[in-house]
C-alpha cells in the first residue's frame, strides 16, 4: 500500500448496502430487519437448489417469528433471464408484497435486486439496461448469499441475460444496493466444492481486478488486497472441508470486500474475456473468470508491475532478492497453483473448446471492449487473440 499514488483531484466514491451484518448464525436476523423496514408480507426470491437444501426453513421462520409473512418464488436459474425477473416482479406487485428477501448465489440475488425495482418501476428489466437508467427505489431489499464469490450483496449492478440477443445486460443503480446485506458463513457451508471453486475465484477475480484498474481507489486498494489475501489462505481449506466455518466465514467476508472493491475501483479484461464463455459455451460465471484470469494477468502484469508484486506478495509469495519484475511474476504463479488446488483447469480444450473457436472467441471478447478501458493495460483485436491462444 506504501508504493500506491493517487491522483488527488480525482473523486473517489464508496458505496454500499445502508447496513452490512456477518457472523455465524447472522440470518436468525432477518425478521428482525424485515419489521425495521416496515415489512409485513416478504417474497423471498431464491432458486430451486437453495430450497432443496433447507436454507430457506430458519429465513421463513425469522420472518414469521416477527409476524411477517412469507411467500417464495424459487424459479431464479443461472444466469437469470430478463423473463425470469420481470415474472418475480409482477408476482411482488399483484399479490401485495411490501419487501423482497433475496436467498442465494448471484444469479438469485440479482433477480431479486431487479424484482424490488421492477415491482415500482413500470416496463420491462431489459428497459433499465445501462447507467442509472431507474428513477424510483423499489421495494425494500434484504439480500442473503449463500455463496463465497459473487458479491451481489454489497454491489449497485445486477446481471441478466437478453435472450433474444444471447447477451448479458447490466443494470447500474445505486436503488440495486440492498436496505440490508446478512452474511452468515452457515449458509454457505453445504455448497458443493465445485461451486466452493468456482464462486471463491470469481471473488478473487473482483478482487485483483479492482486492484489494478487504473480506476483503483483508496477505498478499492484496501478492500480489495485484504480479500486477496484471505481468499489465497481459505479457499483451500473451505474447498477440502465445506464444513470448516472459519475458512467460511473469511471466504464470505472476502466474497464482500472484493464486491465492495470492484464497486470503487472497476473490473477489467478477465471479465471482458470472460463472458463469452459464458454466453456461448453456458459455463457458470466463476468458472469462466477462473480460465482467463492468469492468461491476462500474465498480459496485464508490466502494466501495473508494483501491484502485481503486492498481488504475489499477499498470496504469500517471497520476495527477498528479486526485483520488482520477477514478483510480479509471481503473481501469476501463485493464481495457476491456487487454482489446480482446487481442481480447475485453465486450458479451453478440457471444456470441449476447439481452436477453431478462436474467431468466435475473439469476436465475442471484443463485444466487452468497454471494461478494457479500466485494463491496466491496453488491448488490440491481436491482443485480444492472444490472450486466447494462451488458453488454448
């Protein structure tokens, strides 16, 4: 942090959710904060998986322990379709719910996210698709994860996909930031460790690229190297050991300091990259960040040599003796062993990606050209190709 400079008649902003509330067992509050916000009939907007396993029993019963009623809409799948969204919002509306309790990943808490504002605003979702497009704050919004990665919880965006376009849209707005954000490290315990994976490097992913942007704020730099460091030490051990609550706990608390972080300091080209993988090959979002981030890393570092050696050196990489070239360096070989540590591949072709994919790779990649703005370093159509060709 010592080394950082910043640029002194640049604003920086911080936003996040009105209340931030973790720790073990953090969800029996959700009742609680519901009636505070005047709450008394809750739809909680969750997906199939996260009622199978349970997780919705203890947030019911919080609500109507506070004599606050509940009603699920559990139809949120991956990559939530702008269909899915404005149906949420119109069952919020017609049956008279008064709050919005989003449980589960990112895909359900940005349904949710867009189903508080949809039940105000009138239209369809895919009308708000931009910046600060939303002119009314929608209902009120507690948002639960049950996932170590996404960070949708503390986050002003939510992602949905334009089915007719085949393409992610995002809506910006700080009405998407949640009345109040629970973290309860329980919740996250029966993921499985695919998911414990593949969510645990997308935070990684927020977190470094909120660190390098060359929009990195004071508030992005300490946020976001802080959940470097904790994901680097917990994701292991929360992979080999779902049930081991401290790994959890510091993997959920990094989940928020790396959502907190991008909302400062921006993303960048692994995110860029990234989302072609998900449109076109339907690979979940963490996994698709997972396979580009050291190819670009390993692009980026000269870009930003300084930060890519305080990268390496909060993973625990040593440092005595080489120069500031050579740590960097070592950032990018502390991401390759973080990930085989827990079983994901960086190579394309172990997804059934051929090289003849590469036009349409690079072409969808070039789609995302807007977050290479915020890259520390800049990119080319060739460039683009390259960092392609790496993953192959």
């Amino acid at each position: 942090m010592k080394n950082s400079f910043y640029a002194q008649d640049r604003i920086s902003n911080f936003l996040s959710p009105n209340k931030i509330s973790i720790g073990t067992g953090a969800a029996k509050q959700v009742g609680i904060e519901s009636k505070a916000l005047g709450g008394k009939k809750a739809l909680i907007v969750t997906d199939p998986g996260v009622v199978k396993a349970g997780l919705i029993d203890g947030i019911q019963e919080s609500l109507e322990s506070e004599k606050v009623r509940t009603g699920i809409f559990d139809r949120v799948i991956a990559e939530p379709p702008a269909r899915i969204i404005d149906e949420g919002a119109k069952i919020a509306r017609e049956q008279g719910y008064d709050i919005i309790i989003g449980v589960g990943g990112g895909s359900s808490l940005d349904a949710a996210k867009g189903a508080s504002i949809m039940a105000i605003n009138k239209g369809k979702v895919l009308d708000y698709a931009g910046m600060d497009l939303v002119t009314k704050k929608g209902l009120p919004m507690i948002l639960l994860p049950t996932t170590g990665g996404t960070g949708s919880e503390v986050t002003r965006v939510f992602v949905m996909t334009d089915e007719a376009e085949n393409t992610k849209k995002v809506v910006y707005s700080n009405f998407n930031l949640a009345d109040v954000a629970i973290i309860d490290p329980l919740l996250t315990v029966s993921m499985p460790s695919v998911v414990t994976a593949d969510t645990g490097i997308d935070a990684l992913v927020h977190a470094i690229e909120a660190y390098v942007s060359v929009n990195a704020t004071p508030f992005s730099d300490i946020l976001a190297i802080e959940a470097i460091g904790l994901i680097a030490q917990n994701l292991p051990a929360a992979y080999a050991k779902g049930g081991k609550v401290e790994a959890r706990y510091n993997m959920a608390l990094a989940a928020s300091l790396a959502g907190l972080a991008f909302m400062s300091g921006g993303l960048g080209a692994v995110h860029g990259l990234a989302y072609v993988l998900g449109t076109q090959y339907h690979m979940s979002h963490g996994r698709s960040n997972a396979i580009m981030l050291p190819h670009v890393m390993d692009y980026n570092r000269i870009g930003n040599l300084d930060k890519y050696a305080q990268i390496a050196n909060a993973m625990g990489e040593d440092k005595q003796g080489l120069s500031n070239y050579e740590v960097a360096g070592k950032s990018v070989d502390a991401v390759r062993r973080l990930l085989a540590a827990v079983n994901i591949s960086i190579h394309l072709p172990d997804y059934g990606i051929r090289k003849g994919d590469l036009p349409k790779l690079v072409e969808g990649g070039m789609k995302q050209a807007r977050l290479f703005v915020p890259n520390p370093r800049d990119l080319t159509k060739e460039d683009v190709e390259r960092i392609y060709e790496m993953a192959f």
